[in-house]
C-alpha cells in the first residue's frame, strides 16, 4: 500500500500571505514526483484561491490565523485549512462566472473546475475547508 | 513580481511580468498599466513569459488594465502564457477577451 505523506504549515496574515503557501507547496511537490503536472497545476491553483478567499473575507480586521495540511494519499491529494477569521463565505455549489469584464468573483467557480470535493464547517469559532482531487491514474 | 516596462513607439508599452500575478501583486499590475495609459501609452502588451502562476485577483487585474487602456482608446493584449495561466484563462471563459499572442512585441503589429 502505497505511503499517506502529510505537509502541514502554520502562518498568520499579514505579514504571511499566499506566497507563504505557495513556497510550502514546493516542498510537497519536490517530495512527491509521482503527481502529474496537470494534477499540482490544478489543486495548486484551486488552494490558493481558497487561501487568497480566506485571507480577504476572513479578516475582521486583526488577521487570520491558518493551519493548513496537504494529505497525498494512494489516490487523492487533500488540502484541509482552518482559520480563525469570521465565518466563511464560500458556497458549496460552483456558482455561474461573472460577465467577462467583471473584476473579480471567479474564484470559487475556480475552485469547484479543478478539484472534486469542496467541503465546509463551522466549528468552535473556527472555519474549517477542505478540498479533494482525484488524482490522474 | 517584477515588472519592467518597454517603449515600442507608436504608443505601445511593453509590460514583462517576472514573478506570480496574484492577490498581493495584481495592485502592482494595475498601477503600471496606469501609469503608462496615462503617459500616452494606451496599446499595453503584457508579457507573460516570466509568470509562473495565475490567480483570479491577477485575471482581474488584467480586465482592469484591458477597461484603462480601452477607455483611452487603446487596447491591452497577453502574449506567451504558460500552462497554469492558459488553464485558468481556460477555466473562466477568457480566452477570447484576453487572447494570447506568441509575442509581446508583435502584439500590435496588426495595429
């Protein structure tokens, strides 16, 4: 049975910010060759955009403490992040892109294109994400 | 990210991203499209060669500079996206707004 292999990264924003979970996820990648470029290309887009989503929604103003773990198993990669800001506002259905000179509101919908699972809970004044993509055989 | 700026003439800017183009730099982005719009430059051809990452707040800093220089009666095109950028531009239906050419400096060589 082939090694469940755990990276976990704790950070406070500001001053962490996304390039913070970017740089972890170069390790993860370096100590996981066996993934596709497609399959790190895909969920490295789709966990920074929950993270970018949590570090501007989530913050009430004195920032946000994460706690992130990125599990790869036999067959699937899982990213499961909890903060510590107000309550989340991602939903759990994909929703419709905005029209094509909108600014912003892509993110989620970006989030639900690459991975398989998008799940939330809200639990102890604590925000818990997680999200699940199957890996390509 | 890094960004250096090139004066083609004719009112064309040369922007060369070297970096990630994400939420905390798609501000960046944002004001040197401004800048150059409002120096006379309103043909902005972003070069993406050097950009290894993509995010939604870096897309819409793009749509931002496309509205600046379009409002000028200019224009803003993308050249030599990588992969990662390609499938994000994929993923939101902006391929057509934001088409990729091969090269910066020919961008607007069709005008």
């Amino acid at each position: 049975m082939a090694e469940t292999r755990v990276h976990t990264l704790s950070m406070f924003a500001p001053p962490d910010d996304v390039d913070t979970v970017h740089n972890m996820l170069e390790s993860v990648w370096s100590s996981a060759p066996q993934i596709s470029m497609r399959d790190r290309v895909s969920f490295e887009t789709a966990l920074i955009e929950l993270a970018s989503n949590v570090i501007r929604h989530a913050d009430g103003g004195g920032g946000v403490s994460c706690a992130l773990t990125v599990e790869i198993t036999a067959d699937r990669i899982v990213g499961s992040l909890t903060d510590s800001g107000l309550a989340g506002n991602i939903s759990l259905v994909a929703p419709s892109m905005p029209g094509e000179l909108e600014e912003s509101g892509r993110g989620l919908s970006i989030i639900h294109a690459l991975v398989d699972e998008v799940d939330y809970d809200r639990c102890d004044d604590l925000n818990h994400w997680r999200i699940s993509r199957k890996l390509e055989s | 990210m890094d960004i250096t700026v090139k004066d083609l003439g004719a009112g064309v800017a040369v922007l060369q991203l070297d970096g990630r183009l994400n939420m905390v730099t798609a501000s960046c982005l944002r004001d040197h499209v401004g800048s150059a719009v409002a120096s006379g430059q309103n043909r902005i051809a972003v070069d993406l060669a050097g950009i290894d990452f993509i995010d939604s707040s870096g897309l819409g800093a793009l749509i931002n500079g496309l509205k600046t220089a379009r409002q000028a009666g200019g224009d803003l095109r993308i050249a030599a996206p990588n992969d990662q950028v390609k499938l994000v531009l994929q993923l939101t239906n902006m391929e057509r707004l934001l088409t990729a050419y091969d090269s910066a400096e020919t961008a607007f060589i069709d005008g």
